[in-house]
C-alpha cells in the first residue's frame, strides 16, 4: 500500500486533467469528487479513475471542455444533454438544476443523456441535503457486467441508486450502492491487490459461483443484491436512468464510448410537507433511536452514511492507503505528462 | 383451503364495510383493492383484511365516512390529512393528486399523515402507470416489527416502498415490496396454515433465528432484506414516510390506532424527457432482453410485475384459496352484521 494523501492527490488530479486539456475549474471538481470517494472509503470510484478518465480523453470519450445542455425544461424539471463531457459536471449541472426548481416548486426531476461516468452518486446526493432538500438518483450504467435474478450471464449495468435526506445534526442519511452485491470497482480492487473475494459476489462464464476475482474479467458477471427485492431496484435504475432518459441501455454492450451513466434525479423541499425544521428534528430522532438498539454480537448499530463518514474521518487523518498497482497507473500517466505524482504522498 | 372468487369477495366485502357505517363507494374501493392483492398473490395484504378492518372500524381506529383532506399545496405537491378514514382512500387521494399534478407541472410530491393501514402499494403505482405516470410510493408503518442492520429487536415497521412504470405491451414494471425479509402479514398466513417459515425470516425474543412462525408473536422480530443494502430502503421509508410527513414513527409503538401508516408518494410525466411513447417502446424492449437470458436451473427469467400477473389470470380462473382460519374471522364478522358469506365462495 502508497500513503497518499487528499490535498495532494486533488492537487495531482487537476494537474492531469488540465494536461490533458480540461479547463481548471473543470479539473479540480473532478479531481475533487473522486478524491472525496476515496475518503469516503469507496475506493472503487476514486482516485483509481486518474489514469482510466485520462486513457478516455486520449480516445476521444470523455471531452474535457465539453459543457451539458438543457434541452428542455419546466418549472419542476429539466432535460440535459451532456454532450459526452466529464459525467461529473453533467451530474452536478442535474443536482444543482433539481435543487433550484424544488426551491419555488417543490419538487423537481432531472433526466440527462450522453453523460460519462459520473462517479459516485452519493457525492451529488449528499450536496442535495447540504441545501435542506432530498435528494434521489438513479442511474445505469452502460455496460452489461450483472445477471437478472434466476438469469444468468452480463445484462445490467452495476446501475446504482441512492436516496439521501439531511438531518438536525448535519449528518446526513445516505443510502448509496450499486444493486449488484458488490461494485464492479471493488473487483479490480482486489484485482490489483491480488485478493480473493466473496463467492457469492461473482459467477465464472461457466455460471458457477467463485471467489477468483479474475474469473470475472474472464467471462464471469456480477450477481445482484437482495434477490427478488434488489432486482427492483436493479431494474428502476435501468428503466429509469437509461429509458426514460434515452441513454444507452446497459444491454446494449457497444463499448464505444465505455460505461456511459444515464442519470435521472429527484430534489424534494421538505418545506412542501412537514416542514424543514420538524422533518430534520424528526429524521434525528428516528436516527437516535435505531443507534440506541442492542447491536448484534460483534457488531455496531450504524446508519447509512455513517461508514462513509467513519473513513473520511480517519483517512484525512492517517492518509489514503492505494494499493501498488493503482499507484503504478497513476505515477505511469503523470510522468508521461511531465508532472511529479510525489506531491499525491502523505507527508511526515 | 376453502375456495372463493374475486366478484364474490368484493361484494362480501362490501356488504360487510357498509354495515359498519362505510358509504358505498368507499366500501366498493376498500373491498376492490384487498381482493386485488388477493388476486395478485399477496394474500398477507388480502381479504384476510376484511375482519380486521371491521374492529378497528368498530374500536373506532377507522372513520368509514371521513374523506382525507389536502391542507397544503403547490402546482406541484400537496400534503394531506388522512383524518383517520379508510387508508385506502387517503392513498388514492394522493396518487390521483400526484397524477393530475404531473399532468401540467410533470412531476409532483403528496405526503400524507393520519392515515390507517393502505394495504398493498402496488394497486397505487400500478393505477399511477395506467395513467402513462412512473409511480412512486414510500410508507412507514406506525408498528416496529423489523430490526435494523446488525441490531436487534422490534424497530422498524415493514416499511414497503414501490415503484412502477409503464411499458408499450401495458405490463408495467412493478417493484413492491415490504423491506424486511418477509411481510408481516405472510407470518400471520403461516399461522393460520400452521406451518413453518424459512429460519432467516425471523429472530425469537432472544435473538435467534428460529422457523415457527409463533415465536415472532412472542416477543420476536423480523429481519430486514439485503444487508445493509436492503437497509437503506428500509431507512428511506422510515425517513421519507414518517418524518417528511408528520406521521407516527415506527418506533413509536403506541398501539392507537393500530398500524398507521406514513405516505410519501412521486408520479412522474415521460413527457419532461425522452417522451411517452419512446420511454414505453425503450422499456419493453429492455424487458424482453432481460427475460431472453438462460435462466438459473430450475428457475424462470421474469420482471417484477409478472410474478402478480401470473397468479392473476390464475386465480381469475381457479378461485382464490383462503386459508381455513382466514375464512372463519371472515364468516364470523359476517354472520354477525347479518351477512351470506357464502356469496363469496366459488361456484360450480
């Protein structure tokens, strides 16, 4: 493992994004979104997509100067073409739209098409109750990688969900997840570190189950979570980020351009209902007592989005760990862009 | 088994609705939407319900008369007041309300507090999708049922959440589930077959997993779906149907009235993004892919939605098999407000 540090990787974040021809302020919110997912300790959507986002404008996916456009709106939604920029603008261009609207609407929807990969959905959805509203977002990705349940072989994307409400004390509630078992990324994780995995995460082309995370890349696919339920979600995601959006469906595996998002949001204002103050007293209420129960043995009572913050916590203080191999990719591209990736390590 | 039929049970039930003080029409629509879920496979929310309902009228849970009234509104929301009538009716209210409003504003939020026991979500956002809308439904239920992720005892009700959309052949998409485990009501099913439950439904009073269904009526709980991901929907519910709406929490286990349930309901105009017609088109499409994949052994590719299709056209044709203990709390009521339950038996 490389001890890396926040500052430093967003630092050397921006610094390739703009080598490679992204305005600056372009390139520090992306640099700043996957560096965050890392802090969060979903190490799947980080700072491992320095090099993969870079390989991507060197093709010609991702344009970094692009900008989205609204194509059609209302006064309670908004419809965005993404113009195959970084997801992440796209994606926060949708959230910040969502929020605006539900400010004198109440309510708001945004679907978007042509996006990138937008990273974590948590991130938008988190700045959603940073503004007192609720945010939802369903995405798919695609990128056919999980069987259907009681199917078999690549169909959905990992087509994410998350639903996030803020709260009295400022920590917000934060569901957030792929709807298969486990995110693509945590396989090339454990890839890259040489770890097996769960055998119930993965099947090999063959349709069995196995914990050889290479097994995946040779064929295998993701298995859903939850069963029939996550399948649900599984599914929303799909019907509503790919064919309520027009975005490419995640079943349809052309991989030109790779992993496209097609994003569909939701901003709700409390105000509309119970009101803001009495829904966050209430939400914090609710949070107290589910914290308050006898936890299994061995385990803790948490809530979403007390992990994520658990690891901020701890990671802004004892730094970044990024195995070798990722820390490889990313020392590869910036030396090829005559840029130092020391500034990334954790200093002291 | 006692065998019965859907026309039969809606007029029994009726009958039984209005004896108790219910105006016809609301008798109609309460007795249509429990038969439905009869129909449609899930007897835990069914006519199992008519006894049940006929207490709580009689205890004074449920005002058969009183209409749900909208104190708050938008173009685009509203909040109601359920002013403890048929949850049936204040459910309706809202999705009617949610509808017509995204009609014009194309997307539109009712929450609602007050309100009993809505039975099964799916009649809601499946009605939401007849209408050409994605339905959105969220509920809490005021009863702790369901422990958290790794935590234990009665916290959560089962809190059920659904989405739905329509599709070009009319078979819309329909995800609608409780978020434990099992529903509540499929243990009181259990009951009064007297059999026994797949262990990992439920805990006994002193957390162990146990498959008598009996021990969840000591002093057990049930356990949620899909770890921690299961979880987060279980949360959403909770947060968006209880305290974004003002309603009884589910911890708060005061038992008057009985199982109240808190509602946060989404309908959704296509028309805002890709268009109706091209997102019903997109959708089946995608549909027809996912059931085209080799499915598990043994198993059947389906969408959720097709499960209560299936049984539908079956019990449609076949009857509607009622548990022994079921049909006699029903005759029971009957033959006290002077009823025929074997008008809802099925002939020949």
């Amino acid at each position: 493992m490389i001890i890396t540090e926040a500052q430093g990787l967003r630092e050397l974040g921006t610094q390739i994004f703009v080598a490679l021809g992204a305005p600056k302020a372009k390139a520090e919110f992306v640099a700043e979104t996957l560096v965050e997912a890392n802090l969060c300790g979903h190490d799947s959507h980080g700072v491992f997509y320095f090099p993969v986002y870079g390989e991507r404008i060197k093709l010609g996916h991702i344009h970094p100067k692009e900008n989205p456009k609204i194509v059609k709106e209302t006064p309670s939604s908004a419809y965005l073409n993404g113009r195959w920029g970084f997801g992440q603008i796209a994606a926060k261009k949708m959230i910040e739209t969502a929020v605006e609207k539900a400010r004198t609407s109440m309510v708001a929807a945004v679907g978007g098409f042509n996006i990138n990969h937008i990273g974590r959905l948590g991130y938008y959805t988190t700045w959603a109750t940073e503004q007192d509203m609720v945010g939802m977002m369903f995405v798919n990705v695609g990128n056919p990688l999980v069987s259907p349940f009681h199917g078999t072989g690549r169909t959905f994307g990992t087509n994410p969900a998350s639903i996030s409400t803020p709260t009295a004390t400022g920590e917000n509630f934060l569901m957030d997840y792929a709807t298969s078992l486990a995110a693509a990324g945590k396989l090339s994780v454990a890839r890259a570190k040489h770890a097996k995995v769960p055998s119930h995460w993965i099947r090999d082309k063959n349709d069995n189950p196995t914990d050889d995370p290479n097994a995946f890349y040779d064929g295998g696919y993701l298995v859903g979570f939850g069963e029939h339920k996550g399948y649900g979600v599984q599914m929303a995601s799909e019907l509503l980020g790919a064919a309520l959006t027009g975005s490419r469906t995640s079943m349809d595996d052309s991989q030109n351009p790779p992993s496209p998002n097609g994003v569909f949001c939701i901003a709700i204002n409390p105000e509309a209902f119970v009101g803001l103050g009495a829904f966050k007293e209430k939400s914090s209420e609710i949070i107290k007592i589910v914290k308050s129960r006898k936890p299994e043995k061995g385990e803790t009572v948490l809530v979403p989005g007390d992990p994520e913050r658990i690891s901020k916590r701890q990671r802004l203080r004892d730094g970044i760990p990024l195995p070798e191999d990722t820390w490889e990719q990313i020392s590869k591209i910036s030396l090829e862009l005559g840029l130092d990736p020391k500034i990334a390590l954790k200093k002291g």
